[in-house]
C-alpha cells in the first residue's frame, strides 16, 4: 500500500509532475465546472484532487485507507 508521502516524492519527479499535470487537466475538464459541487475522492493519497476540487468551488472531502491520511 502507497503512502502519502509517496504520491508527492512521484511528483517531485520529472515524470511525475509530467504525468500528474496531465492526469489532473483530463479529469478535471471532463468534469466541467465544479462550482457548488460535493465531492467525495474515495483513496484520496495526499488530498491532491480534494484540495484542487476545492480551489474550483467544491466542497471536498478525501477519505483513505491508509492511517498517514
């Protein structure tokens, strides 16, 4: 099982800062204007889409298995 502390070291690299920016603008396009909106990010890491979704109006709260979150 990955910890928080993963997600971040994967996107403190080139790769992944290049695949999270892309992975991010897909999901978040295709889910159009969240203004308003609840949001639940179910195996939320370290809260990268809560924290974004909320930045773009949502009310978002991550939930994770793991005890670090």
């Amino acid at each position: 099982m990955s910890e928080p502390a993963d997600y971040g070291r994967w996107r403190e690299s080139r790769l992944g800062s290049l695949t999270e920016f892309i992975e991010q603008r897909a999901i978040l396009r295709s889910c159009g204007s969240l203004s308003g909106l609840r949001v639940l990010d179910l195996g939320c890491g370290d809260d990268t889409y809560a924290i974004r979704a909320a930045e773009e109006g949502a009310v978002a709260v991550g939930l994770d298995i793991s005890p670090a979150c």
